[in-house]
C-alpha cells in the first residue's frame, strides 16, 4: 500500500507511527518535519558520565575500565519500574538538556584518558540512532570503543546502521513472555531478533531484571536461558534484583534466595551468569 504524501510511517521500532507534518511519534522524540521523520532530541545530553563500565552492565569487556556515558531524553517503551523515567519519559523542557555535536563529544572522549570510549545509555539510545551513529563513527575513527545499552526495540535496520561502529551491548531483556512485553508496550520478537544478529558481530551481554510476580518463574527463565544458549552459550546474563520504582511501588524487592535459583537454571546453559543489586 502506497503511504499518503501526508503520512509517512517511521520504521526504527515496533511502533511504526504514521507521522502527519509536525506529529511525533510514540517514543516522544521522532517527528516529521517536511516530510521527513528525523529524532527531535539529535544532540541534546541529558547526562554526561565516568562510570566504571561494569555499572552498564558489561563484565566481560574490558573489565576494570571506565567509560564516558552519555544520556538524551525519551523511550519506545513504558516500563513501570523505570530507573531513568525522569529523562526515559521526559520532554526536552522537562529536562537539562543540553545540545552538542558528535565533535565536541569525540574530542571530549579523546581528552579523557581515564575512558576506554563512550557509552550510549540512560534513556533508549536506538530512538535517536542517528546521533548514535554519527558519534560512533568519530569515537571509532579515534580509537576508542562504543557501547550500547538499549533495550533491543529497534529495526535490523537500524542494528545494520550502527554494527560497523558497535564494540558492545548491553540488551535488556524483560521476560521472555509475549504478554510480558505488550504490558511495556513492547516487542519480545523483536528484541530476540536484535540479539540474535547483533550476537556474531558484537560483545553483547544480556540483563533481565527480574520483577516479582512478572517474569520471576523458574520456567520462564529456563526457556529464555535455553533461547541465549542456542543463539551463544558465551552471553554474559546479568540477573538482576528489582526494587520499588516510579509507577511500581506495590510489591517488595526480588527475593534473594529466589534470585540465586533462576541463577543456577541458567547457568545450566549460560557459561557466565552474574547476579546484579543484591
């Protein structure tokens, strides 16, 4: 079917917004601006940081370093436990954005010896991938590395665009259950596809927050494991214990003992499984 000249429709994620002039999308940052649909947060900072790159998490990747991380504003999905949902679920005047250029911050990474590179997190980088792209092939050109940290809801498409320049992921992975993601507004396919061909060109690793109630059984984390396995037995996967945030403050953290048994299960597949916030 041939989109009306009024209406085009933005392909990055699951979301595919058809987009009239001046609309935006779903993620709160793509709109159409004669015609075209580009990120409306393109350069704008959020959050500028020396982190230790275990804290994205990545443990498998230069372990012990630091990198510079960088944060913009909005998201594809609506995670009621959101860390970040302060910029995640922001509009530009409801932060502290700030605009640069993927110059300055090359030049900013490159004066930092402490930094291994720039990291790509806070918010859902894939949204605005162009900026993404544009900074990683600077950061590359420079000699430093680029990870990302993104929850995986973006087109091979856009995976294409950005793998040349890609050094490693973090992928969130929030169930293994198609009812789990509609609940976020999600796609699970998706994001299994992203890491599925993300897998064989990059370092990924694979976080699962682990919310009680949600996606804590033992069943579902058997088969999530057994999927990882299949795709690379070699994939770090980060457990991670939930605690009351934003929207969702009606249950009590993740049970400790509960969180050392969904480790074992897949450490039955998995050749490095860690434990995260305990």
């Amino acid at each position: 079917m041939t989109e009306s000249p009024e209406i085009r429709q933005c392909k990055v994620c699951m979301h595919k917004c058809s987009l009239s002039e001046g609309q935006t999308g779903f993620c709160g940052i793509r709109t159409m601006h004669n015609g075209v649909i580009s990120p409306d947060n393109y350069g704008y900072i959020t959050a500028l940081a020396l982190d230790p790159i275990e804290k994205k998490p990545i443990k498998n990747f230069h372990p012990g370093s630091y990198i510079l991380s960088i944060g913009s504003y909005g998201c594809n999905l609506r995670c009621p436990f959101c860390q970040n949902h302060d910029i995640s679920q922001a509009k530009r005047e409801d932060t502290n954005a700030r605009k640069t250029t993927p110059e300055q911050l090359c030049e900013i990474v490159k004066n930092e010896d402490a930094s291994i590179g720039l990291a790509y997190t806070y918010n859902e980088p894939l949204i605005g991938y162009e900026f993404v792209r544009d900074c990683a092939r600077l950061i590359h050109e420079a000699g430093k590395y680029n990870v990302l940290v993104s929850n995986g809801e973006a087109s091979l498409e856009v995976l294409g665009e950005l793998l040349p320049y890609m050094d490693a992921m973090n992928i969130d992975l929030k169930g293994f259950r198609d009812e789990i993601y509609a609940s976020y507004s999600g796609d699970l396919a998706l994001v299994k596809d992203f890491i599925k061909n993300a897998a064989p060109s990059c370092h990924v690793e694979v976080t699962s927050l682990i919310v009680p109630g949600m996606n804590d059984s033992e069943e579902d984390m058997d088969a999530q494991a057994r999927w990882l396995a299949s795709v690379d037995p070699d994939i770090p996967l980060h457990i991670t214990r939930y605690f009351p945030q934003y929207k969702m403050r009606d249950r009590a953290p993740t049970s400790i003992p509960l969180m050392y048994s969904l480790a074992d299960i897949a450490s039955k597949y998995l050749h490095h499984v860690y434990l995260g916030n305990i």
